[in-house]
C-alpha cells in the first residue's frame, strides 16, 4: 500500500485547486478519525480520503473510473480501487465494506461542514457546531452543490444518528484545522 507521502503526491500532480485538495485532506482527516477509533488502518483510510477525488479536476465528466484506472496502473489493490469507485454512486458499485461505507459517509458532510465554516465571522471550522450544520443542512441555497440525501444516507449506512455524525466529523477537522487551513483568519 503506498503511503500518505506517495497519496500526498498523486494529489499534487492531478489537482491544481486549492479548494479540492482542501477538500481531500478534509475527508482523509475525517476518516482517519473515524479509523482511529473503529480500530481500522489509519494510514489506509487516509489515502483513501487523500485519493478519492484526485482525478475529478481532469475528468469530471468520468471520475472515478479514470481515477480507478491510474490507481489501477501504480499498482494500487483492488479493494481499495473498489472504494474509490463505490464513493460515486454513478458507477453502479455498491459499497460492501466498512471503508466504502465511510468513504461515503465522510465526502459530503466534511466539505458542508467547512463550507459552513465560510460564512462564520472568523472563517473557522472552530466557529462551527453541529446545530449550524443542521440549519444549514435545511436550506437547499446554501453549499447546494451538497446533495442532502447522500449526507442523510452516508450516516444511515454507517449506523449512526446524522447529528452525531456530524459531531464526529467536526471533531476531526477541528483537530486538524490547521493542518488543514481551516483555522480561519
């Protein structure tokens, strides 16, 4: 498996937006959290938020699956392909493992929660709490790029109430929020 050094690269090469790999490293700390305290491959999980979205910038239109194949190419095991894959419910993959599960669970929500971070005073995920994320999650204008349904779903597939999850996840940006650049101002 290679490492975060090696996850950190890839994304560098194929994304030139600050804003996704922001978002990238928001969802590898997310799962990292989540592995951490699952008892599962911490390093593992984090590639795999690093890697998720690292071929959308050049191939939106057919991301993941040219994602897959590059991975694919650098030698990357098929099961973790496999979850890069079922993250896009586009591509028909259904998610059978506990990774693929968070994957999903964790992409939506860590980048609603730091897109709700933006409209704080101070512009940090330190400013957020878990009830402006519930507001915010009501109204369809705001980040409505963020399909509510995958968010509601995503936690439903990991067994845990949204609000919690959400709990979670700021927890695990907010641990990281320098690293990440979403301390703010």
């Amino acid at each position: 498996m290679p490492s975060i050094q090696d996850a950190e690269k890839l994304l560098e090469q194929y994304v030139e937006s600050p804003s996704l790999r922001r978002h990238c490293r928001c969802v590898a700390a997310s799962l990292a959290w989540y592995a951490a305290k699952l008892g599962e491959d911490v390093e593992r999980w984090t590639v795999l938020g690093l890697l998720h979205d690292f071929d959308y910038e050049k191939f939106p239109e057919d991301h993941p699956r040219q994602g897959m194949e590059i991975l694919r190419g650098l030698g990357y095991d098929e099961t973790f392909i496999r979850a890069i894959g079922s993250h896009n419910d586009a591509l028909g993959i259904p998610r059978e493992t506990r990774e693929e599960h968070y994957l999903f669970a964790c992409d939506e929500i860590s980048g609603f929660c730091v897109a709700v971070s933006r409209v704080k005073p101070n512009k940090s995920i330190h400013e957020v709490d878990v009830p402006s994320v519930m507001k915010r999650l009501k109204t369809p204008a705001f980040a409505a790029g963020v399909n509510r349904d995958d968010v509601t779903q995503g936690a439903a597939e990991i067994g845990i109430d949204l609000e919690e999850h959400v709990g979670n996840i700021l927890t695990a940006l907010q641990a990281q929020a320098e690293n990440l650049g979403i301390q703010g101002e």
